[in-house]
C-alpha cells in the first residue's frame, strides 16, 4: 500500500499543513464535514491570497502551485463549507474557486 506523502507547497516537498483538515478528520468532535477546492488566481498574486486564506477558520492551505491554490476545509456540515468556499470566491484576487471533493465524516470511536 501506497504511503500518502503528505501535504506539501508548490512542488518543493515542504510541508504546509498538518491539522485535523490533512488527516481528515474534525478536531472537536471527530465528526464533520471535509472539503478540498481549487482556487485560481494570479500567479503573483497566490502567496499572498494563500495567507489570507489560511486565516480562515478551519481552512489549511495543501499546496501552492502557479496560479493554483489547493485548500482544505472543514466544519460542522455541507453548508458551512459552502459557506466558507464562497467567502474565497469573493476574496479580491480569486479569479475562480471550485469545490472539488466533499465528504461527511463518521464519528470516531472513543478509545
């Protein structure tokens, strides 16, 4: 079985993110609701846009790639995170950002 790599930053093997977003599961509760997006901007413009959103609650940067941003997302339910997807979206800079994968996770068993 293939072991994953880990998030990293544009292509340099660097990591970025490691919080319950990358491991995919909710810190609270360890139930919820992960996403990914896509977001596009202007290459100059994708470190900085990339900070900005990393500030968000809940929300970890993947990867910086060009003109692409890979976001990690979580929260309580589906609306939240659609929520949140649009608040990038109306960021100044964001060209473009699609929802890419979505799911809602089960609670853990507690140990």
């Amino acid at each position: 079985m293939a072991t994953d790599p880990g998030p990293t930053d544009s292509g340099a093997g660097q990591p970025v993110a490691d919080g319950p977003a990358a491991r995919g599961r909710t810190a609270a509760h360890g139930a919820g609701h992960v996403a990914s997006a896509v977001v596009s901007v202007r290459p100059a413009e994708a470190a900085a846009l990339a900070a900005r959103i990393a500030t968000l609650p809940q929300t970890e940067i993947h990867a910086v790639s060009g003109s692409r941003i890979v976001v990690v997302m979580e929260g309580p339910d589906a609306r939240a995170l659609a929520d949140r997807l649009d608040a990038i979206a109306a960021l100044p800079g964001t060209q473009a950002a699609a929802l890419v994968f979505e799911q809602a996770l089960e609670p853990m068993d507690a140990a």
